[in-house]
C-alpha cells in the first residue's frame, strides 16, 4: 500500500508540540489502507498512530473522530483520537488535516475461524445498538448514486460480459430500495484488514473513515461478505452462522430485514466490486512502503 504524504521528524516533532504525549521517540511508515497516509508513532507516552487525511476536508473529519471517540467510551474497541493542549482532536500536517489516535494492539486476523466471527458479530450487534445514541449524523457517500456514477466511470474499462454484469446489477438495486429498514451508525468498511485480534479476543476495531449513518443490515452484509467468504466466493456455512447468531443475540433482525438479506448481500458486494475497479483502473500515485 501507499504513503501519500511524507512527514520529515522535525515536521513531526513540531506537530506532536501541541500534543501532551511527550517528546517523539521514532516513527514509520505503514503498509495498510489505500486512502489516507499513516504513521506508527511511539513517545515518551506511548504508541500512537497518525493519520494525514488525503482526501476528507477539515469540515468532514469532525463526525469520525467524534464517532471514534464515542464507541471508545461506550466499550466499543475502537482507537480514541488524542486530544491536544486545546482539547482538539484535529489538527493540520504538511497542509492536510491529520490526527494523532491510540495505538491498539493485536494484528489482523486474515484466516478468521469460527470464533473470530463470533467475536465479530457480536461486536458489529452492540456497535448498531449504541450507535443509536451518537448524536451525529453524515449521508453514506458511497450509497446508489455513488455506485450509479462510478458504474459510467468503469464501465469502458470493462469486458462485455462484465459491463453486463454490472450494468443489470445496477439495474436489479435501483428497483430493491429497503429505506424503510432499521438505520444508524454503520461502520461501513470492516473488513478483516480493520480489526485487530489477541488470539480469539478481538482488541480493536480500526478505520472507521467510510463510516456514516445508513441501514445497519448493509453494514452486516459488507462483514459477512468478507468474514465469511471462501476462494471461490461462496459463505462458509458454520463461519456465516457463528457471526449471525452472535449479532442476533446482540441486535436480533425483524423479519424485514431477514426478507431483504439477499438483496442487502448483492448491495454490499457491488459497492465494493465497484470501488477495486475504480482503484483498479484509475490508481493514485503513492510512496510505496513494502
């Protein structure tokens, strides 16, 4: 992965200045994400990592801090950003906005058994429940017409039988709405990259920067997608149902949302089918790490 922006040390250290964690031991760059520049940084207080925002503005960045704040305080184990002297989670770094966040340990698990997604789904469960409380709110800027405008965008790239593919299945979406289904914080891209586990305990959950307010069962799809997905894209059956029952003890689904799976399952992989052609075809230039 990438590192967009470089950060010289004296750079750093002026900006950990404003910050009570101490004086700058070291710092690296990190091999992970596709959207942001990133920072393992460790000071005479701890480890942390920093993050340069390439492409959310000053104005959008409040909610996820916020957001990651919130879950930090209500159990949740999301990273807690770091307040500076002025109690500001945000600051600005070489021109882009950045931010300083605990450093959670555990590593991502990218062979989950049974257990893992247990773990997961129940967590995902409590997270939709007290993300009922969070007091912001921000549109899924990866919704339809996202997927509408960046389906035009590919669609030359692709061969016949996908542009196809992708075109009916833009079609099939446009007709299954299911506005009317349970709604909230929705964290929007957990994937197996963005959580971090001790053996079976998972210690945190990470990258909450597509995060938004939007139905909760398109959250859950987008993990089982993932969590739960085998080489040949089929769910494993005993991982698929270890996560359902988990998050159903946690937030147990109506019977409209277990009638709108299929279709919440088919929006979730879309989303996602469209973002790795976008980045497929149309690739940012970045500081390469590994």
């Amino acid at each position: 992965m990438s590192v967009y922006t470089r950060v010289a040390r004296a750079e750093l250290e002026a900006f950990l200045a404003r910050y009570p964690q101490g004086k700058l031991l070291g710092y690296q760059g990190i091999s992970a994400g596709i959207e942001n520049t990133n920072y393992f940084v460790t000071t005479e207080q701890g480890e942390f990592v920093l993050t340069l925002f390439e492409w959310l503005g000053m104005d959008e960045l409040p909610y996820y801090l916020d957001l990651m704040a919130y879950l930090a305080e209500h159990d949740i184990p999301s990273a807690h950003p770091m307040a500076d002297h002025q109690g500001k989670y945000l600051g600005v770094l070489n021109h882009k906005p950045a931010t300083l966040v605990m450093r959670l340990p555990g590593r991502s698990i990218m062979n989950p058994g049974c257990g893992h997604c247990a773990m997961i789904g129940a967590t995902l469960g409590r997270m939709h429940r007290v993300g009922q409380e969070f007091g912001q709110s921000r549109e899924n800027n990866r919704g339809p017409r996202w997927w509408i405008a960046t389906a035009q965008k590919v669609l030359p790239c692709l061969n016949g039988a996908d542009a196809e593919l992708l075109n009916n299945e833009i079609k099939y979406q446009s007709v299954h709405r299911h506005d009317q289904l349970p709604r909230g914080v929705i964290h929007a891209d957990l994937f197996r990259d963005n959580a971090l586990f001790d053996k079976e305990v998972l210690t945190g959950i990470i990258d909450f920067y597509y995060a938004c307010n939007d139905i909760l069962l398109y959250d859950l799809a987008v993990v089982v997608n993932d969590w739960c997905a085998e080489a040949d894209g089929t769910l494993h059956p005993d991982r698929l149902s270890a996560l359902l029952q988990a998050y159903h003890q946690e937030r147990p689904l109506s019977g409209a949302e277990q009638q709108a799976w299929p279709v919440m399952l088919r929006a979730a992989a879309l989303r996602f089918w469209l973002s790795r052609l976008q980045d497929q075809h149309f690739p940012r230039a970045g500081e390469i790490t590994h």
